[in-house]
C-alpha cells in the first residue's frame, strides 16, 4: 500500500501513521517541483509577517503555520516548513535560521537570537522589517534612478551599431563615384563601419567574455572586489553617493544592534558583515580594537577618516547621553535623505548628459556622411 501525506517532516509523517493504526515500511520525501529563489523582499515580507503574528500574542509554531497558509512562493514555503519542523525538534529560531545563511545572513539570526535573549523578539523583528524595508527602498530608489539612463544609453548603441553596419556601407558605394578624395571625419566614420563588419562578431564575443570573467571575478574574488570599489569610491559623484549610503546602513544596522541589546564591542563585530564596501568592514575591525582597548566610539571612527564631523559629534553626544542607539538612528535618517537627494540630482544630470552624448554622436555621423555631398555641391 503506497500514499502520500503532507507534513512538516518525515517523523511527523511516522507519528500521524502511528495514531491511524498504520506501521509504514519506509516513508520518503515527495519529489517536488522547482523552488522559486527566495529574494530579499521575500524575507522581508516574512519578518513584518511573524513581527506582527507575534506581537499579537500567537505562538511562534501557530505564527508559521499561519504565514504558510497564506505562501505561494514554493521556495518560501518550503524554508517556513523547514523552520517549522526544526522548532518542533527543540531547535531554537536563530539556530533554525543559521541553517539557511543564503535567505537570513548571519547578521539577521544574530539580532533574532538577540531577541530570543531579551524575551522581545516580536519588537525586535517588527524593528529589523522597519530596516530592511528602509534598506530596500532606498536600493530600488538607486536602481531606478541609474536604470533608465541605462537603457536609453543601450538602446542608442545598439542603433548607432545597426547604422554603421546596415546604412553606412551604402553611402561608400556613392562616394566611390565621386572619384575624389573623402574628408577626413567620412574616411573615419568608413573605416569604422568597415571594422565594425568584419570585426563586429569577434569583438561582441570578446566583450560578453569579459563581462562573464568580469562576473565571475567580482563574486569570487575579493581582491579584485576592493580593487573595483576603490575605483568606483574614487569618482566624483558616484563615489560620494557611495559613501552616503554606506553611513546610513552602517548607522542604521549598529542602531538596531544596539536596540537588541548587544555590547557595542560584539555589535560591532556583527555589524561588519553589513557595513557594505570592504572599506567601511576594514574600518569595523579597527573600531572594535580600539573599542577593546577602552577608547570611545566616536574618537576611533574620527581615527579612520570616513565618518564626516556631524556624524562624530552626533555620537559623541550619544555616548556622553547615553542614546546612542537613537542618534545613529537619526544618523541613519539624515544620510538616507541625503541618498535620496544625490540620487535625485545625479538622475537629472545624467539624462541630458546622455541626450548631450547622443546629439553629438548622431550629429558627427550625419555630418560626416553628408560632408562630401556638400563639399560636392560647393564645387559644382
């Protein structure tokens, strides 16, 4: 006799059997379908989710069982069934979240164990949902922001391309008639269609070569990492807006390490896997010496040169107050806005920058395709 039976582990499918009277020979997963990935806004619906469930006074098993129901993502209901059967075999939730570092970093089930300590989970994750909604509304801001530039300034490539492989070759066939020498920016605009026709395949094929080693480089390499952030932290404005956004979520996660009840010598440990280019980790590890040493937190960062005054005179108070938790809140609230702004302006100036760009590419292209015809007409 064979069946199938939906439960959140195989013991469970056992003891179910076991009340039916029936003793089974061998019980096995079912084979499942393809599981979606589970993406950043999915944790982040998940945390508010059980934030919420909890704060209402449901149990921790019930408030799974209730965010499952209501899953369609089948790589998110199949991490909640994984919880669930891990908190039903005594596995404490930051333990059962640890399993799963590619959906909840390490940070994530370090705070959820902070909570679990302090007997204020439900706060805790209501607070962490707060953050990283912030978090990802301001990297969507980012992306949009830089992605329609992007697209345009594709889309016109691409054009560009097909008009000097397809329409370019057609003028060469008249001018050759015209039996005199070619300007200058037309013999140019000649050889590179030229090139682009005879060449263009290799060099496409090269360029995605590239971009794929490129790639693959950049997520395992870390040297290669910090060579590409030193550069991109070097340019005039993409690198301040960089930096803008390192501060808040710098900021904003040591706040929510310290809401937690950390010390901020081991918060500040925790805080370095977040603190986003390597630059601002490195700076983690040398704040949490000094910090071991009895130095004061806002005299170590003056020390590594990234925090701007206002930020080291904010903290300062903070520790004299002793809310220091509230002021890189307000730290983080400050240089969030100011993300926001950079991100605003560098929008309006990347887009008729671009328009700028494409005017003189298309202009010099008309122009140098038509300069022989004029040149012709003037000698006639």
């Amino acid at each position: 006799m064979q069946g199938s039976l939906q439960a959140y582990g195989m013991h469970q499918v056992r003891a179910q059997l076991r009340r039916q009277g029936l003793h089974p020979l061998s019980v096995k997963p079912a084979a499942v379908p393809r599981r979606r990935a589970v993406q950043s806004r999915d944790v982040v619906l998940f945390t508010r989710q059980l934030a919420t469930l909890l704060g209402a006074g449901i149990a921790l098993l019930q408030s799974l069982q209730v965010i499952r129901q209501g899953l369609r993502h089948t790589g998110m209901a199949a991490l909640v069934d994984q919880l669930h059967a891990d908190l039903e075999a005594g596995l404490a939730l930051s333990t059962a979240l640890r399993k799963h570092p590619r959906a909840f970093p390490p940070l994530y089930a370090h705070l959820v164990e902070a909570g679990e300590a302090s007997g204020q989970l439900d706060a805790l994750l209501a607070r962490m949902a707060t953050d990283l909604e912030k978090s990802q509304a301001l990297q969507s801001k980012v992306r949009s922001a830089l992605a329609y530039p992007a697209l345009v300034l594709g889309v016109a490539v691409l054009v560009v391309a097909v008009v000097m492989v397809a329409v370019v070759p057609s003028f060469e066939g008249v001018f050759a008639s015209f039996g005199s020498q070619l300007p200058a920016p037309t013999r140019l605009v000649m050889a590179i269609s030229r090139g682009l026709a005879e060449q263009g395949p290799v060099w496409l094929i090269l360029g995605l070569a590239l971009l794929l080693a490129g790639v693959h480089r950049w997520r395992h390499s870390e040297p290669f990492r910090r060579r590409i952030e030193g550069v991109l932290l070097g340019l005039p404005q993409l690198g301040s807006l960089m930096h803008e956004a390192a501060v808040a979520r710098w900021s904003r996660t040591l706040s929510g390490l310290l809401a937690a009840g950390l010390p901020l010598v081991d918060a500040m440990s925790a805080v370095r896997g977040a603190a986003g280019p390597y630059l601002y980790a490195d700076a983690c590890g040398r704040l949490r010496e000094e910090l071991s040493r009895g130095s004061s937190l806002h005299v170590a960062m003056a020390d590594t040169g990234l925090f701007s005054p206002m930020v080291l005179q904010m903290c300062a108070i903070g520790e004299e107050s002793g809310a220091l938790e509230g002021m890189l809140a307000k730290v983080a609230e400050f240089h969030e806005r100011e993300v926001d702004e950079r991100v605003s302006r560098l929008s309006s100036l990347l887009e008729p920058a671009i328009i700028l760009l494409l005017g003189v590419v298309i202009g010099g292209l008309v122009v140098a395709l038509y300069l022989p015809i004029f040149q012709m007409g003037q000698i006639t």
